[in-house]
C-alpha cells in the first residue's frame, strides 16, 4: 500500500472525529469521538473483507430483532457475553466500601412480584427444598429495617417464570422484607445452572467461538432499603461446575454460599415449615448508605 493511501486512512479518522467538534453536550461529544477512534483502530487492525462488513451488519440487526419491551433483550445479551456489562459493573464500584458485591442484573427480572412474609415459600415446582436466610446491614453493621430484597431465580428446567410462561404466575420470585433485626428468610428450592438463550445471534456467536452457554447455579438480589444505595447482585452455589467459567463472567468469589444438607428434624426444619430434608444456606448482605 503507498504512503499515500496510509496517509488518507488516517486523515478520514481525524475528519470523522472533527465532525463532532460542535457537539454542545461535552459528554456526548467525549463519548462520540472515542468511539470513532477505537471503532477505527479496530478496523485499521483486523482489516475486515466487505463481506465481513456485512456479515458485522447483519450480526447486529439480527440482535436488534431478537429485542422486545418484556422479556428479551439481546443486546444486553451480547454485552454480558462480551464482558462489557461486568466491566460497566466493574468501574461503577471501583472503591472498596465493605458492601457486598454487585453483579450483573441480566435480563429475567420482573417489577412488582408479590411481597412474601417472612420464610414464605416461593417455589411452586418441584426441586430441593432450600432456605435461604441472614441478614441486612449498613457498612458498619447496624442492621437494615424494612430493607425490600427482590429475589428471583430459574426453577429446575432452567427457565425464569415469564419466560417459561408455563409455570405459575410469581414462581421463584417474590418480595422479602427484613424484619426488626434485619434478618430475612426465604424458603425455595436449591437454584440450578442453566444456559442463557442461545437461539439467537449471541448463541451462534458462542457456537461458532467454542464457548459454552451456561451460568453457575445462583439466585438474584435486588435489595432496596430506605436511606442506602440499591444492590443488584446474585448468591452463586459454591458448589457449582460452572463457577469458572460463567458465560457473563458474573462470579465473584465473595458471592459463593454452601447448600448445606440439614435433617428433617432440623430447629430451622420445623420453624420454618420443612417436611423432609432441606438445605441451608446463611449470607448476610451489608449496604452503603446513600
Ligand atoms: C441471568 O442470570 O438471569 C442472566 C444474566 C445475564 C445474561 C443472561 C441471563
Ligand atoms: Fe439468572
């Protein structure tokens, strides 16, 4: 290629950026000539044929489709699978405050799922029989009143109620409310792996890379508490096979939680309602104060 040519490829990247020199929201215009320059190196270093241009374009449209307003969203997908939804996580909790962890929100949560008493049963299929309990604390330990924790996890087929629109309405999900302690408990089942969909554009890209689809058993927290930010974050079975290779990179050592085996005649058996055997698993969550 002549120096020339080099020389014009270069100068069309500065143009681009240079267009958007008038940009009146100095963020937008921030965000907009970054893109173009990254989006330009890339392009400068793979050196795509025109087909792949347009293999690219139809990648992306195809993922625009497979969005709706309810329950897909497929360009969250792709951002999970690319690790940009947990590098986003990542530098918005960049300081070490002593709250617990944060991880992906994924796309399954649904508002406004019916508030639980305290130990309430939320599954309505069939699994082990789990409860899952601690409490809620502020940074420095005093426990959080009245904190709402939104929880929802798949039944053992792998699917989300709402996205398995065979399963009853508020299965696996529901709204727990800490109690004058701060404790909470919820009585469910053991969560499952499972693989995020793969019949669109992000599982042929996991299929054509190698990569698998699956996510380390885990059950989802929202917890929102008067006075304190909100935590998005997952409790994941530390005994799970896919802990080290979670298709959305979501596992942080810190979120992990033993299942443990407890006997029929377990105290928490009978104060919480178990018939037979159960498990246990106990974590307490701490919230940064707002
Ligand atoms: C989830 O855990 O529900 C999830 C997260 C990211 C992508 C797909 C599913
Ligand atoms: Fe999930």
């Amino acid at each position: 290629m002549s120096t020339d040519n080099k020389e014009a490829e270069l100068a069309l990247t500065d143009q681009v950026v240079a267009s958007f020199a008038n940009t009146r929201d100095e963020r937008l215009r921030t965000l907009m000539q970054s893109l173009v320059r990254h989006m330009h190196a890339f392009v400068r270093e793979v050196e795509p044929t025109e087909a792949e241009w347009m293999t690219a374009i139809r990648f992306l449209t195809d993922t625009g489709k497979m969005c709706d307003d309810l329950v897909r969203q497929e360009f969250i997908l792709l951002s999970d699978t690319l690790g940009v939804s947990m590098l986003v996580d990542a530098i918005n909790h960049r300081y070490a405050t002593g709250a617990t962890d944060t991880t992906v929100f994924g796309p399954f949560y649904i508002r406004g799922m019916p508030e639980r008493a305290y130990g309430e049963n939320m599954a309505f299929s069939p699994g082990t029989p789990a409860l899952v309990h601690g409490r809620v604390l502020s940074t420095d330990g005093t426990p959080v009143v009245d904190a709402v924790l939104d929880v929802w996890q798949t039944a053992e087929n792998g699917m989300y109620s709402g996205q398995d629109t065979a399963q009853p309405h508020g299965n696996l999900r529901g709204r727990f409310r800490t109690d004058a302690e701060g404790r909470y408990a919820i009585s469910t089942i053991v969560p499952v792996s499972y693989p995020i969909p793969t019949d669109g554009p992000v599982g042929r890209m996991l299929d054509a890379t190698g990569r698998h689809p699956w996510r380390p058993a885990h059950l989802h927290f929202m917890i929102d508490a008067p006075g304190h930010r909100t935590l998005v974050t997952h409790l994941f079975d530390e005994n799970d096979r896919y802990l080290n290779s979670d298709a959305v990179f979501g596992v942080k050592p810190s979120l992990m939680v033993a299942y443990r085996e407890r006997a029929a005649d377990h105290e928490l058996g009978r104060r919480f309602g178990f018939k037979g055997p159960f498990r246990e698993a106990h974590y307490d969550f701490a919230l940064d104060r707002s």
